[in-house]
C-alpha cells in the first residue's frame, strides 16, 4: 500500500482504506490527500491493475470492424 505523498510505480485505480474514495492514477505520479481528510496520512490500496497492453481506440474499432465483417452483417 502507498501513502499521500508517495510516488506511484504502477498505473490503476486505488481506493483509500479511510473512506473508500476511489481515484484512477498514473505511473510516476504522488498520490493525494484523501479528499474528506486533507493534511492526514491516507493509505491508498490498489483495486484494479490495467492489463498487460491498453488498446488504442483505433484498435477496438478496427477490431469490432473485423469482427462485423466476418460475422456477414
């Protein structure tokens, strides 16, 4: 678990342990304050690690493009 202040090593979403606020932050970047406890340590869990790859949004419509040709529609 990281704390505010605490550089991030890997790109998800974390929810912090005190009141469960969610936040999605990159790699490289300082995690924040808790947003309802300002100035207090807050622990920041991470929820949901990205996958391996992102696709780009030309990939995913080029991939739904294929995937209607060869169903025939």
């Amino acid at each position: 678990m990281a704390q505010n202040g605490a550089v991030n090593t890997t790109f998800g979403m974390y929810k912090s342990l005190c009141c469960e606020s969610e936040i999605v932050i990159a790699e490289g970047a300082t995690f924040p304050d808790c947003p309802r406890h300002v100035k207090l340590t807050t622990e920041w869990k991470l929820v949901v690690e990205p996958p391996d790859r992102v696709l780009h949004l030309s990939e995913i419509k080029n991939r739904e493009k294929n995937r209607h040709t060869s169903q025939g529609t």
